[in-house]
C-alpha cells in the first residue's frame, strides 16, 4: 500500500514538475532534467533530497510583453537617430545657400540684397526645398515625430515591463509551490544524517504524541460509556442477584461439609 502510494505521488510530482517546466521555458536546464528523471525512475533520490530546490530551480524569464519591449527599443533607437536629422539638414541649408548666394552675387555684383532676405527668397537661384521657410517647417514636423515617437516608446516600454512583472510573480509563485511539493515529497528520501535526524525523529515523536492523544481519547469514551453500562438498575440488580445466589450457595456448602 505505501509504495503504491508513493508510486501515486511520483507521478503527480512528475506531471507537475513536466507541466512547469514547459509552462516556464525551462525543460532544457540540468536540474530539472535529472530530478525528473529521479522521479519516474524513483532511484538516487537520497542525493536529490540533498538538493535545495529553492536555490536550483531555475527563474523563469518570462514572454508576457516582450514584443512591446521590442519595440519600444526599435522606435527609441529610430528616435535617437532621428534627433539629428533637423540639426544636419539646417548646416546643409546653410551650405546650400551660401553656395547659391555667392552665384547671385556674381550675376548681381551691384546688388543691395543680404544673406538672409536671399536665404528667405531665393531668386531663383536656390531651390524652394532649401530656403529657410521650409527647412524651419521640415525641422518643425521632425521634431514633432521626435517627441511622439519619445512618448509611444515609453508608453510601451512601461506596460511591457508591467506585463512582464505581473508574469514573473505568478510564474514566482508557482516555482515556490513546486518546490515545497519537491520538499515534502523528498522529505523522507534521504539518508539518514547528523544534519536531518533531528527533524525525522522531531516528526516521529509529533507522531507518537499525536497517536498517544488519541488513545487517551478513546480510553475516556470506552470509562464513560462503562459508567453508563453499569449505572442502569437492571444491571445492579443482575449483579446484586449473583451475588446473593452465590452468597446463599457458599453458605450450604460449608453446611454440607460441617455434618
């Protein structure tokens, strides 16, 4: 009965132990691997006992809001790229016009126009795409971009942390659960030794003080119901007739013997 009992528990400590590992993204690592298989085969389990199996089995990671992570660090990493785009396309302005403002000047030697009012009009010499009106737009919508992509990527960074943490403690929590279900069901695996014979024979002796109780139990039910037994009258005067009879009996005896 008891090893069949013990084969009963193998198996769900197998089932729950295949179940986690699977559910955590863990069936490849060494300890569960070799405990499990001690498990089914149900041998060297006295050196698994040895084995804390809080500090080996292994922290899940966790999947819960990895994609929102991705791209969170996708849309940050195009962020930081795309910051400088309005500082280099205003130097490349720049360029632009001064190139095309000394080409006006030769054609235009007389000329009272300054810099910026030919960076502003470009006289048909720099292109519309250059002048500063509509470079000062172009910078306008990247900076623009720049802060929303800021606040969509923080967004989802932070809900994919969340989703993430919420995952860690539930997959926490169940790491515990089976490692108290190992411990318990290893308890009584191992070999016997200075350091655990102390809580064995603690165990034994709950035990004993456990069963002592309820024999002490039983022994006050069994004198209470015999108080009840033998205080009905009908059982005193059985007693009392008995006794009388056999009174009565000893007394012709020895009369008998007497003549």
């Amino acid at each position: 009965m008891a090893s069949h009992n013990d084969l009963l528990a193998a198996q769900a400590l197998a089932e729950q132990l295949t179940s986690w590992a699977i559910e955590s993204d863990v069936t490849d690592d060494p300890y569960v691997l070799g405990l499990l298989h001690a498990v089914e085969t149900r041998k060297g389990l006295d050196m698994w006992s040895t084995l804390d199996p809080f500090e080996m089995l292994p922290h899940p990671e966790g999947t819960a809001g990895a994609k929102d992570i991705r791209y969170g660090r996708i849309i940050a990493i195009l962020r930081n790229i795309l910051v400088f785009v309005p500082v280099a396309l205003t130097w490349e302005a720049v360029s632009q016009a001064t190139k095309a403002f000394a080409t006006f000047v030769e054609l235009n030697g007389a000329t009272t126009v300054n810099f910026l009012e030919f960076w502003q009009n470009g006289y048909k010499i720099l292109p519309s795409f250059w002048q500063i009106a509509n470079i000062a737009q172009v910078d306008f919508f990247i900076i623009l971009a720049v802060i929303v992509m800021s606040l969509t990527a923080s967004a989802l960074n932070e809900r994919g942390n969340r989703l993430h943490d919420k995952e860690i403690e539930l997959l926490e929590k169940d790491r515990i659960q089976l490692g108290i279900l190992i411990l318990e069901y290893l308890f009584n695996k191992g070999r016997i030794t200075p350091n655990n014979v102390n809580s064995k024979l603690a165990s034994s002796v709950r035990n004993l003080i456990a069963a002592s109780g309820s024999l002490s139990e039983s022994t006050r039910r069994i004198e209470r119901t015999n108080k009840k037994l033998f205080s009905q009258k009908g059982v005193k005067r059985e007693i009392k007739k008995f006794y009388e009879e056999d009174s009565q009996a000893a007394i012709e005896y020895r009369n008998e013997l007497g003549d």
